[in-house]
C-alpha cells in the first residue's frame, strides 16, 4: 500500500483539508475538506492537489447566479428556448435562434 500525502490544514482554493476519510473507488486517497462557505466536502487528492476541485460548488452556484443577473432579459435574449426532442421530426435537439 502507498503511502498518503499528509494534506492536513493545507488550504486548496476555497477547501482546507481536514482529515483523510479512506479511499475512493479508484484507490485515490479520500480527504473531508471543509469550504470557506462552511460546508463540508469528500475529495480525492489528486482534484485538491491538481487544482481540479476548489470549492464545495459554493462558488459555481455563485457564478451562475450573478451570471443569470447580468445577462440580457426579454427580446434581447438570443437563444429564447430549446426545442425537445419531440418537436422535431428527426427527434433531434436543437437550440431555436429568434
């Protein structure tokens, strides 16, 4: 068995490890890191070490919301809806451009 990098108290963008909680299915050591935003988080250490992870998705949840208050409402949006797969005859999904 390999040794584990001791990551305890190392900070990773948003995360700081805690503790190291196993393996993951991959046999990638498993670490509980806990967010600036509080929560808690299990992730293997090459996503903390790599870069891959930094954050509990605190941070995407943030980005998408300011996202979605920036962009243009009403008829100046570009693409107004998606079209299901059952609306089109080759039952193909396709983004509709007003």
């Amino acid at each position: 068995m390999s040794r584990v990098l001791d990551l305890t108290g190392q900070r990773f963008g948003w995360l700081t490890a805690i503790r190291h909680v196993g393996n993951d299915s991959a046999h990638r050591a498993l670490w509980e890191c806990r967010c600036g935003c509080g929560a808690l988080a299990m992730v293997n250490s090459n996503a903390l070490v790599q870069g891959m992870t930094r954050s509990c998705g605190c941070r995407q949840r943030l980005w998408a919301k300011q996202y979605m208050a920036m962009r243009p409402k009403g008829d100046s949006e570009m693409f107004d809806f998606l079209r299901t797969a059952e609306e089109l005859p080759d039952y193909q999904t396709a983004w509709v451009q007003e």
